[in-house]
C-alpha cells in the first residue's frame, strides 16, 4: 500500500525544518517562549477516573479554574474551542431576552455567526478610526441608549489599540445594558507596561485568547464572568453546547502553564529587547507605529504597501501576523529570562535585509470602511454565485470576511454597490485572503 501524503504534516515540517521565526500568534511563538515542552504528547486523554469532566467540573478542573484568579469579582472558566466558544455562548444566553444587541463595527466575525444562529438583530454602533492604522478603535456611544438587552464590543483592537472601555462599560451600565467585552488580544492586560483589562472596569463577560499572546496551545481561551453578571447560569449551561464533548486535556494542561507564566512574568527584559528591536528596524528605514498595546507593532515603509514588506519579511522566513495595503503587523514575544527565542537571528536578519529602491509614489490609498448602521441575521434558500464585476445591485448571500483580522466589512443581505465592487476586486488583485471571495466570484441571492 502507497504511503498517505500527508501535505499538512509536511508543511508544518518544512516550516520548522527552515527555522522560520514567528512574529505572529499564537504566543509561544514556535514553542521559544514560555514552557509547554513540559507537555506530554500522551498527556492527550480523555474523561477517565480522576479527569474531571469540564462540562461539569467538580474535581481537579473545578480546582484548577479557581487558580485563573485575576481579579476577584470574576469566575473563570477554561474554553478549548477558542474564544469563539465563549462568544457564542454568551450572545445564545440573551437570545430570549427582547432587545436588540448594541455591537461595535469591529466586532469579530464569530459574533455575527453568533447573531445569526440567534437569528438577532444589532445596531452598530458609531466608530472612531485610528490615524495610526487606519482602523476602527473606539465606539461611539449616543447619550440616549434606547433598550438594548447586550452590548458587545472589541478591546483592543486587532492591532493594539485602545479606548476608554471604562467610560462605554459604565454608560451601557447606567442603562441597565450588560457588557461583553471581546478581549482577544488582551490576555497579557494588567502586567506592567501593558493596558488595563476590562475587568477592572466591571464587564459582565470578558473573554481572553490566552494563545494569542500567551504561552498556551491554539484554541486555548479563558472566559471571565461577573460574579454578578446576568444570565450566568445560563451562559455556563451553552458552554457546553458550543465547545466539544470531548474536550482536549492537553489544551487544558496548557492553559495552566499559561496562566503560571502570566503570573511569574517581569516585563523589563520584554520592553528591554523591544526598544532593541525598533531601533534596528527604523535604523533599516521602516517607519514604526506604537499601538498602547507594547506586544504590537505596526511596521510600514515609505513608497511601498504592507504586501511589499510582508514580503520582504517572508523571503527571510520572518513570518508576520497581518498585512494590509497600509502595513504589516507584528506581535512580539513575551521575551523572559531563558527563553529560546531567535533573537539575535532576528536582529541579524533584518540587519541583513535588503530594501527595493523606493517607489516614486506612495500606494493609492483606498478607504476600506464601509458604512452600515443595522445588522438583521438573514438567510437564503437559494443562492449563485456571479462575478465580482456583474454583481452591482445583487444581494450578498454571505459575509465578506479578509482574514485575518476575520473582521466583517461586507454583510450577507446587503446590496453591492459600485464601492463594494471596487473594494473586492482591491482584495481580488493583491491576493488577499478572504472568506467569501474564490477567484473572484462569491455567492449573491438568487431570485
């Protein structure tokens, strides 16, 4: 019998195999930060005489949640199918309730297929946009709320950046309106050097991605909730809906060792290393943006696009975390005392990088926001699928989605425009990743 091809298997090997430095998530970037080589393979069991069950823990998982203890108002409780889970669960918990959902324009895209399986309608709310990144930071707020049953909002942003969270948890909270706070990339918030969580503040849900900047396994996530947060029992009882029933010990395993680096860590030598690292790159000419998150940096260079850099950057197996027409994205290790990270690899290879001649001009910048104020979950029985340039006047039959960041711009249910048009085939010509687009056709209701 032929040997199975095994083209993931071999993939993953050729990646390691060219020690290809990751400037990405998830936070234990290639296993150089943190300890999960203390993890066993044959750690991967099941629901045995002494394991617990994580849908109703009363033994060594109860004992274990009780020790994710970062602020004492909050019960946490560990996801393995990714922050997704979490999300999911709490928007399913509410839909009973009469209202409508209050949502920030930048909400990931598993809350809309959380709308969706609820079969809800949002508002969205008004959005500042960044001068540094040219994206969605923080919600407009009206100061009259009409009477929404949950507002769900993004802190940070995909790329770092912050807002008042306190002042949009406190005005929903004088309306009666609970909070679910999506803070993916905020499991690192509240070390030194790093922003507040949204917990401080008194969010009812808060839902962590600990392997996006933490030493944890992907998929690994812990959900926060208020010990006074509304619907509780509820939310807990559509975890266990949204997450395996087989759930992973070895994510779980990770998750502690996560949460002990989390607890141990001292950042002077990540900001020490940090200040190193910029300093070379603009030294190489790039010009560098600060979000307030310090483990993000937003790297562009004058004359050029993101995809130029992204790149430059792969041609010299750093792989980075995000691209746009704009920038490139990275997000840094939590550098520690014996850490195996590359650094000094790092620093030569980009110390060794060479840089096409500038361009004359800059890229033509085109405004990748898109306007919409309502949001009504909607299906259709029948579909087809067109081309991008007959599509004008159609109505989108599912969601456009560049991933990452996996941040909506276009809705199932919205009628294309000449802009929309314009913005897909941008998408369709650099090669971007998009859900939703395959060679420049994607599925529009059909009569």
């Amino acid at each position: 019998m032929d040997k199975m091809e095994k083209p993931i298997t071999n993939k993953l090997e050729e990646l390691i195999d060219n020690k290809v430095i990751s400037m990405h998530v998830p936070g234990h970037k290639n296993m150089t930060i943190g300890n999960l080589n203390q993890l066993k393979i044959n750690m991967d069991m099941t629901e045995i005489t002494g394991l617990d069950d994580m849908h109703q823990p009363e033994d060594i998982i109860l004992e274990s949640m009780s020790h994710f203890k970062k602020h004492d108002d909050y019960d946490a409780f560990l996801l393995i199918n990714g922050t997704t889970s979490g999300i999911l669960s709490v928007i399913q918990a509410f839909s009973e309730k009469k209202g409508r959902y209050l949502i920030s324009r930048n909400v990931h895209k598993s809350v809309f297929h959380g709308l969706d399986l609820a079969k809800a309608q949002a508002t969205f709310t008004a959005m500042h946009q960044s001068n540094l990144t040219c994206q969605y930071v923080e919600p407009i707020l009206e100061d009259v709320i009409e009477d929404y049953k949950l507002g769900i909002c993004t802190y940070p942003n995909y790329y770092g950046e912050t807002f008042n969270i306190g002042n949009f948890i406190n005005k929903l909270h004088d309306n009666g309106i609970p909070v679910l706070v999506d803070e993916a990339h905020g499991a690192h918030f509240d070390l030194e050097g790093f922003p507040i969580s949204s917990m401080n503040y008194g969010a009812d849900y808060v839902v962590q991605s600990y392997h996006k900047t933490l030493p944890a396994l992907t998929m690994g996530s812990v959900l926060f909730i208020h010990k006074d947060a509304p619907l509780r029992s509820q939310v807990i009882e559509y975890l266990s809906y949204f997450q395996t029933s087989s759930p992973s010990y070895l994510v779980m395993s990770s998750l502690e060792y996560a949460q002990e680096f989390y607890n141990e860590f001292k950042s002077e030598l990540f900001f020490e290393k940090r200040k190193h690292f910029i300093k070379v790159l603009k030294k190489k000419g790039f010009n560098i943006g600060e979000p307030d998150d310090a483990v993000k940096l937003v790297v562009s260079y004058d004359g050029f696009e993101g995809y130029d850099i992204q790149r430059w950057f792969e041609d010299h197996n750093i792989f980075v975390e995000l691209v746009d027409e704009h920038q490139i994205l990275l997000v840094l290790p939590l550098w520690h005392e014996n850490d195996v990270f590359p650094f000094e690899l790092l620093i030569k290879t980009i110390n060794e990088m060479e840089i096409p001649e500038r361009a004359e001009h800059a890229p033509k910048k085109l405004n990748l926001m898109l306007a919409s104020s309502e949001y009504r979950a909607v299906h259709f029985p029948k579909v087809k699928e067109i081309a991008i340039h007959q599509a004008e006047g159609e109505v989108l039959a599912q969601h456009i989605v560049p991933y990452p960041p996996g941040i909506p711009v276009m809705f199932r249910g919205e009628v294309i425009t000449t802009h929309m048009i314009k913005l897909l085939q941008h998408y369709s010509n650099l090669g971007i990743k998009v859900e939703g687009l395959k060679d420049q056709n994607f599925l529009v209701k059909d009569e």
